[in-house]
C-alpha cells in the first residue's frame, strides 16, 4: 500500500517489512550545537554525515520522518553506473576535460557504495549484474557506443552486448532487441543500505534525530535551525531533501520536481520461476521514457518498478496500475499475487545532472538534489564532494557540478508538475510513431 505523505512511517513496502535492524534515534528536544547541521536522512544526508565525521566534524542530522523515509528507502535498488543523461550537453559550460571528470565521476559514485558497504559491512543484499534492455535497434547501437566509451574511460568491469537472440540468458521475455551487460553495476536492498549508514554514521559521532521536520531556518554566519522542540546552532548548513525540500527554501524547490515512481512485489518465487524470469539474477531497464526496471529480491520475489508520474497524484491503487506493465514483461505471471506495492517521489531537474552546490548568498549552506533516477550511487557520490567542499575547503568534483546552472521549473509549485506532465506526454507520443 502507499504510504500517507505525512507518516512518520515508513512505506509499507516489501523493504520496510524485511529492515535487518532497528535505530535508536530520538525526537529533537531543546537546543544543540555542531560544525554541521544536515537536514535529510536519506542517502545524501547520511553520506555527507559519514563524510564530515570521517574528517573530525561534529554533526547533527535532522529527518523530518523516519531514516530512510523518502526515495533512500523506497526505490527500486538498482545500483546502476553514471550520473545524469547526456552529459555531453554541459561540454560548452564546463568543457571536454569537464564532461570527461562527471562521466569518470558516474562511474567512482558505484565505487563509493561498494566500499562503504564493505567497511561497515552493511548486509543490505548488494548483488552484482545489470543489464540495460533494447526496445529498438538504435537503442543496440547507443549500446555499443557506450561499451567503446566506457573501455576508453578505464571502466574495469566486464561488460558485454547482446543480440536478439541471447537476450534469454538475461531475462525470461521475448520483448527485447538487445542488451548491454554490465558487471560494474547491480542491485541491493536500499533501506538496509540506509539503516546500515545511518549505524555508521552513528559509529562515528553524529547525532542523529528522526521525527524532527524543521520548522524555520535563520540563516547567517552561524545558522540556527528551528524544528518543533528544538533547534539547532551549526557553522554550516546542508540541505539534503531532494523531493521533499517543499517550501524550506523555495528557490532550491522550484529547481527539483517531484516525480512519483512506483514499485510492487510479488509473492516468493520458486528456483526455477526465479531462474526463469531472471537466469544470472541481475538488475535489469529499458530504455522507454516510461521505462521498467526491475529486479529479484534476496527471497526470490520480482520486484517491478517504473512509472514515472509528473501529474502530482498518486494512482489510487497501485498493484492495479503496474501490474499490466510487469504482464506485458511477463504474461507468464498472471497467476502470482502481488505481496506489496508502494510508491514514493524521486527529484527531477530540468536538466537531469544532479545539484550539488551552496547558495549564493549564504556561502555556508550547502545542497544536494534533483539525482533525476539515479539517486543511489550519484547520492553517495554528493556525500563525498559536499564532505571535501566543507571539510577541505577544497573539491574540484564539487567545483565541476556548481558551474552547471540549473533552471527553475516555469509555473511555479501548482502549476510546473502539470506542465512537465505535458512535455513527458509529448515525449512518449514521439516514442509511440518511432521518432524517438
């Protein structure tokens, strides 16, 4: 079922009712102080956290909900390569050298989780072996492309195409042209990966507080920042909420849009249904504008995602919007129940290249946002510049990502989910005659 947007729960997804730990975290009560204040519990806050207090920062971190509430905790856990779409766009603001170091940086964000769940050795599934799907022969040819550029920036894992005809050694359906392996990339259990952080983070000092959602912030050379009980003293301010900043700062807000993505479970699979569908147990999308990607859990249930939604509302039942979608996948699974379905809100910028910066006029306060789908790795990538940019004074990674300016979505907060439905609609009419 969807979560309420305002549950101190979290979702009631399939990850929710398989969490391997629990946290003790308390409600902000009275004042407090530290180097740093983050608000957001999700990856991009946690990671920062981890990154600042690895470096001898005092931390506090403030979760309006629960650790992990948003799309940390919700998304379908594909660990995928890269960060942005099309990153040649950004050549004549940032150059070739430039473009070059985000697209090697895509490529270190996957890196960054693969070692930090080995160093606090995070039981969070994690799962190697992705796949991007062909709907199209074009799509085959990107593929192949991407496979030349990839061995030309050093990329060490195996990757490999696939023709029509093999495409059964990755997935049990007749729907694809082709596909392209990638051993570099993968799958996980995202909440465990959170929770999992969240105990780092604890590990190494910083104060974690959940049901703490900020009221007010005072900005300045010290900021101060108000919840309901409490608040918080900091030199420095990182605001880490993505899709759900709402009206905390309107101008960050107005950069991000919010866009719901929905997930089911199905009922446990036996061996060979599980070995059917998904012979090598890999991570696997298309390249639709309303793509699919889906995966196994570690309990053999086909987790199907995809959906994207930019109207603002929510299907009222969402087992019933995308069960036809994994059927058109996998007709074969008529028969199998659906166990969970959940939705949640994932950051859109206009431009697709995550936000990473400060603003202007408080040169303390710090922003991550707007990771466009692929919020697990480029996340953990954030946490890593924002930790150098505060910590170090210095980050040439986060330099590179604060030279790309970023629109303000037009129509303001009521009306800007509408008109990007619209532009999406376009997109997928294109798409539907062949013109994309």
């Amino acid at each position: 079922m969807n979560a309420p947007v305002h549950s101190d729960q979290h979702a009631a997804s399939y990850y929710a009712a398989t969490v391997n730990r629990q946290l003790a975290c308390s409600k902000l009560e009275g004042e407090a102080s530290a180097d740093v204040c983050i608000i957001g519990g999700g990856f991009s806050g946690l990671n920062t956290a981890i990154e600042l207090a690895e470096r001898g920062l005092s931390v506090i971190l403030l979760e309006a909900h629960r650790i992990g509430w948003g799309a940390s905790g919700r998304n379908g856990g594909q660990l995928i390569r890269g960060v942005g779409h099309d990153v040649d766009q950004f050549e004549s603001v940032i150059g070739a050298s430039g473009v070059r170091e985000l697209k090697l940086m895509g490529l270190e964000a996957v890196e960054i989780v693969r070692q930090r769940v080995a160093k606090f050795q995070i039981d969070c599934d994690l799962t190697w072996g992705y796949c991007d799907l062909a709907n199209k022969p074009g799509h085959l040819q990107g593929f192949a492309e991407d496979m030349a550029e990839l061995k030309q920036l050093g990329y060490r894992h195996e990757m490999r195409l696939l023709q029509a005809e093999q495409m059964h050694e990755v997935v049990g359906s007749n729907r694809y042209v082709g596909g392209m392996i990638d051993m570099g990339s993968g799958h996980l259990h995202p909440l465990n990966l959170a929770l999992g952080e969240a105990a780092a983070a604890q590990s190494l000092g910083v104060q974690l507080f959940e049901n703490s959602a900020v009221t007010r912030i005072d900005y300045g050379s010290e900021v101060r920042v108000h919840t309901a009980s409490g608040s918080v003293r900091a030199k420095t301010l990182v605001l880490a909420c993505n899709a759900y900043m709402n009206q905390l700062n309107p101008n960050l807000g107005g950069k991000v849009l919010p866009a719901g993505s929905y997930v089911i479970a199905t009922e446990p699979l036996s061996e060979a249904q599980a070995h059917a569908l998904i012979p090598q147990n890999m991570a696997l999308c298309d390249q639709r504008v309303a793509l699919d990607y889906y995966r196994l859990s570690a309990d053999r249930r086909l987790l199907f995602g995809g959906a994207c939604h930019y109207s603002g509302r929510d299907p009222a039942d969402v087992a019933a919007y995308m069960r036809p979608k994994m059927l058109a996948v996998f007709p074969h699974l008529a028969d199998v129940k659906i166990d969970y379905q959940w939705g949640g809100m994932i950051g859109i910028g206009a431009n697709r290249l995550p936000q990473i910066g400060k603003l202007k006029d408080q040169p303390n306060v710090f922003y991550a946002q707007a990771y466009s789908g692929h919020g697990v790795n480029a996340t953990h990538l954030a946490g890593k510049l924002l930790g150098e940019a505060i910590a170090l004074r210095e980050s040439s990674g986060f330099e590179l990502f604060a030279g790309v300016p970023h629109m303000t979505f037009p129509g303001g907060k009521y009306l800007r989910s509408p008109l990007l439905a619209l532009g999406m609609g376009w997109h997928r009419l294109k798409e539907a005659v062949g013109l994309e």
